[in-house]
C-alpha cells in the first residue's frame, strides 16, 4: 500500500512538472502568431501576390520576418517624424519654436552599408534613396565608393560561388561572392581616376583647398556625370558621403601609385575635418536615425557620431554578425546602449540577414511609399499654386 502511494505521489508531481498552470496575465495582451493566407490571392487576385498585406502580416509571422516588420515600423516612423510632434520646452532655441519650422524638420538619417553592397544589386536601390534626398548622409568603406564608380565605366558580371579562386586569377578576373570584376576595369578607373588626381592636387598646391575624402567623393560623384551613380547623385544633391578609410581599396592603390609620381608634395587627405563634420551632423540634428547594412567601420563610424549627442532615436541594422565573438559588427543594439550610442529610450532593431534580399524589400515598403507620399504632396502643392495665380 504505502509503495502504490509513494508512485501515486510521484506521478503527480511528474505531471505538475509538466503541466506546469499557465498565468493567463502573461500572455493576455499578447498578439496570435498567424502567417498569411494566400487563397485571397489565388481566387480574388488571379494568383497575383498583394505584397503589402503579406509584409504586414510578416509582424505576427514570428522570427526574422518579425524583425523586419518591426524595422519597417522604425523607418517609417523615422521617415515621418517632425519637430512640431515634440512640446516647445523651455530649452528649445527661439529658431526652432516657429511651427511652420517645426513641421519641416524631420529626423536626420544615417545610412551606412559595406562594400558589397554597391558590388551587388542593392546599388540601385541605394542610388534611388541619393536621387530622391531620403537619406540625410552616407557612410561607406573605400570598396562602397570605387565600386559605384567602376559600375559607371564598365559592369560587373554574375558569376558563381564555386568558382575556383586559382584558375580565376590566371584569366585576370576577380571574384566578389558570387559576383565576377575583370581586371580591365580597375584599369580603366586607374586612367580616370590620376587625372583627377592631378586635379586636387593642383587646387591643394595653388589655392590651399583641403581635401577630406567627403570631399573627394563629392568630386568625382560630379565629375561621373552619370545618373547611374549613387555618388552622382549625393553630390547633386548634398548629400555628405564619409569614408574614413578611403585608403583602404583600389583609391589608396591609386594614391600610393599618385604619391610616387607626384611625391614633392603629395595629395593630403584629412580625415580630422570629416569627423568633425560628421560629428557635428549628429549633434546639430533635433532627432537622428540610422539605417546600417553590414558592420564594422561603417557601422561604428554612425554609431560613435551619435555618442556626442547622447544617442539615435532610431535604429535599424541589417547584417549577418553574431555578438558571440565581441565585435561591433555582429553586437546586439542593446550593446550600444551601453555606450550611450543608442538612446535608452529609442526604437531598434537587428534584422538578422542578408541585406542584398532584405533591404530591398525594407525599401519597397518604407522609403518608396513615403516618397511617393511627398511627390503627391508636392504635386497637390503645385496645382494649388497654380489655382492661386489663375485667380
């Protein structure tokens, strides 16, 4: 008897164990986990796919595709953020208290993205945002900047992953992921870039003109003159690109070949006067946000910017990194809030992926649509102005 009791005790302390009582409190204000329904689409829409309503319902998806729902939200809420949703407080300068300055003061926006980025797809999708002014400033490596201009004088191919390192190199092809670069076309960015290195020295030598890589870029973004490029079009419009390891790529190949023909003086690069330039972007700026594609430099470089303002508001990484390994590349955000580079209080997000297939979906359902948004708005503007003169 007392055997058969002492079984009886520990089945039922097995099964509290297991069914251990849920506290509906937890859970209450929670939203169901539901994918999307595709028979809409196959007998309302003939098969057609409505891609809005299947990012929307990406939110209750769970996993990555929740992240980018959730970065959908922060950009959106970035994009569409005005001074005149804040109080006027005692500390807010007299040029900020005018509400018609209040409402056209939006969030200041860093992008930041890697190399590859401008090596794949994707840099027609960042020559978009340039174009239409939906990014505030640009941070990039030396490979983000020669690329878009190497596109310019001659493409890049499709290639494969696989393919064999060594029998590439003796046909004089280099490889970027999938993603094949003949020689040839370094040397034809060799034969524009010198005489426009000729150029900056020129101006440094006669009228004293410092030459920051911001600089540099804004420079030959205008001399590509080619609607193809992202840079072309930043410096069409004032976009600021910042690069401060310009040296690390085929540019510092052509300023260590430029130093040698020219080496009393040489061209001077300052990348001080960025810093600070970046520096005081962030610090000016009633509101930032950033977008960021990959780590490391472009990622820190936003990032320690935004420490001299006690953080962004606004967050949205895309990358690959895992945080296992303590590099800022693969951090969580949450260790920026450590740093105060991210605000206590700020929205953000990691979307853990390959930003070549992400990002242009985050595009298609933020900046695209707040774009369209501001030309209709300009649009409406316009016929208004010209109802008033005909009256």
């Amino acid at each position: 008897g007392g055997g058969g009791g002492g079984a009886a005790e520990a089945a039922a302390a097995q099964r509290d164990a297991i069914f251990v009582h849920s506290d509906a409190s937890a859970t209450r204000e929670l939203p169901e986990c539901r994918g999307y329904d595709f028979e809409r689409d196959l007998h309302e829409r003939r098969g057609a796919c409505d891609y809005d309503a299947l990012f929307a319902q990406f939110a209750t998806f769970g996993f990555q595709a929740t992240h980018l729902a959730r970065a959908t939200a922060i950009v959106n809420r970035m994009l569409r953020w005005r001074l005149s949703d804040e109080p006027v407080t005692d500390d807010t300068p007299d040029e900020l208290r005018d509400e018609a300055v209040r409402r056209r003061t939006r969030c200041t926006v860093f992008l930041g993205y890697t190399s590859n980025m401008i090596s794949c797809g994707v840099r027609e999708v960042l020559c978009f945002l340039a174009r239409h002014r939906l990014v505030d400033c640009v941070v990039t490596t030396a490979g983000g900047v020669e690329e878009d201009f190497l596109k310019c004088l001659a493409p890049h191919l499709m290639g494969d992953f696989a393919l064999p390192g060594a029998q590439l190199r003796r046909r004089g092809v280099n490889r970027i992921g999938n993603l094949l670069v003949p020689n040839d076309n370094y040397c034809l960015f060799e034969d524009w870039l010198m005489p426009h290195l000729d150029h900056m020295l020129d101006e440094q030598v006669r009228s004293g003109t410092v030459w920051s890589p911001s600089a540099i870029i804004a420079h030959l973004g205008a001399a590509i003159d080619d609607e193809r490029s992202v840079y072309y079009w930043c410096a069409k419009n004032n976009i600021p690109v910042f690069c401060p390891a310009l040296t690390d790529g085929s540019i510092g190949d052509m300023l260590y070949f430029h130093s040698y023909k020219h080496s009393s003086p040489s061209l001077v690069v300052d990348i001080a006067r960025d810093a600070r330039r970046l520096c005081d972007l962030a610090v000016r700026a009633p509101r930032t946000g950033c977008v960021i594609l990959g780590g490391g430099l472009v990622k820190h470089h936003i990032l320690n910017a935004n420490l001299m303002r006690n953080g962004l508001h606004y967050s949205v990484f895309i990358n690959t990194g895992h945080g296992f390994e303590g590099s800022d590349a693969g951090a969580p955000p949450d260790e920026a809030l450590s740093w105060g580079k991210i605000r206590a209080d700020a929205d953000y997000v990691k979307v853990h992926g390959e930003a070549s297939m992400l990002f242009p979906l985050l595009v298609s359902q933020t900046f695209l649509k707040y774009a369209a948004e501001v030309a209709a708005a300009d649009a409406d503007a316009d016929a208004d102005a010209d109802a008033d003169a005909d009256a």
